[in-house]
C-alpha cells in the first residue's frame, strides 16, 4: 500500500508540471550598441514623444503575451500624423520589452514588427532601441528639433471598444496587476492542492487497510 502510495503521488506531481507548465517561448534580450540619434532617425519607421494613456496585455496567435501601449502623440519627427499611437512592445526581461508606465510621456523610436511576436504591420518597439523617457531623452531632442504637431485627431480607445463590443462609456483602461495576481494564485495553489488531495486519499486507504 506504500508503494501504491508513492506512486499516486509521483504521478500527481509530474502530472501538476504538466498542466500548469506554461507554454510560452524562453527567449534572450541581446542588444548591441545603441545607434546614434540621425542613423536611429533613418532606421526608424516613425519617431515621436507623447504619453501612455493606456496599457493593455494581449496574446497573439501562438500563446505569445505582449504589451499593446496606447499613446497621445505630442511631437513628430517622423512616420505618423495621428493623434493617438498604438506601440506594441515585450513584457519585460527576455523579450526586451520596455516597462512603460501611464502617464508618462516618452520619446520613441518605432520600427515595423518583423517577428511573429506582435500582430502584424504592427509599430513595435524595445529597449534595443533609443526609445525613453522624455526627461532621459534630452539629449535626443536637441538633436531632433522640435518636431511638428500631429494633423489627424484620432480616438483609437473608441475604436478598440467597437471592435471588442465594449460600450464606449466603461472604462477600458486594464488593471494589469490585478489582472496577473489571478494566475499567479492558481499557479500556487495549484499543485499544492493535487498533492493535498493525493495525500488524503492515500492516508484513508492505509487507514482502511490497517
């Protein structure tokens, strides 16, 4: 009956990892040296500064997590004319991603994704590129000039909403911590509560059996 015991609770603990293993890719940030402000300039697809209005976390269709960063342009240099910009970029760690905060207002250098990683014809960027705060990126604009306001006024939250079904009088801005506490109970207990159970179960067959 130990042995039988044993067993049932090996098997639980392999089964947990498996269940709760998370699919998602291992990856390495590596980044070379940043380029200069012009040379990052030419190799940028846009280049603007403005403020994180909203933060949303989505997958694509391969189990990746991203971030979707919307934000209230300001000033261009160049590649957008609109009034409102959608960033995709990493998590943080390994995918490079930048930890961009709302409310603050950044200068980004945006490149078209050439990966799977975001959706496609995506505006992306990481911490690989010049991209920053406002206030670290100084130097930057006084290179850059002052840049041009942008012409189209846009409210792409509204958009989102139409296509999500989401009437526009809630609030689409999402707790993004609250949002990853969640997983990360179950993820705990879990495994925890299969090996709770086995080891009842186990304890009232020996009891039986004695």
């Amino acid at each position: 009956m130990k042995k039988m015991s044993l067993f049932l609770l090996m098997f639980v603990l392999f089964s947990s990892l498996f269940i709760y293993g998370s699919p998602i890719p291992v990856q390495a940030c590596s980044c070379a040296k940043l380029p200069g402000v012009e040379e990052e300039l030419e190799q940028s697809k846009a280049v603007f500064s403005g403020e994180v209005i909203n933060i949303k976390e989505k997958v694509n269709t391969s189990g990746y997590r991203y971030k979707s960063v919307l934000l209230q342009v300001h000033h261009i240099w160049k590649g957008v004319k609109e009034s409102q910009v959608i960033i995709s970029t990493g998590l943080g760690g390994g995918d490079c991603g930048i930890d961009f905060a709302k409310g603050q207002e950044y200068l980004v250098y945006a490149f078209t994704s050439d990966t799977d990683m975001y959706d496609s014809d995506t505006l992306s960027t990481n911490i690989c590129n010049r991209t920053n705060t406002i206030h670290a990126g100084q130097k930057d604009l006084e290179i850059l000039g002052e840049g041009e306001n942008p012409t189209d006024k846009i409210s792409l939250i509204e958009k989102e909403n139409e296509r999500e079904g989401i009437p526009k009088d809630l609030d689409h801005t999402e707790d993004q911590k609250e949002g990853k506490s969640i997983p990360l109970i179950i993820w705990m207990l879990g495994p925890i509560g299969l090996l709770f159970l086995v080891a009842l179960i186990a304890f009232l067959f020996q009891k039986r059996e004695n």
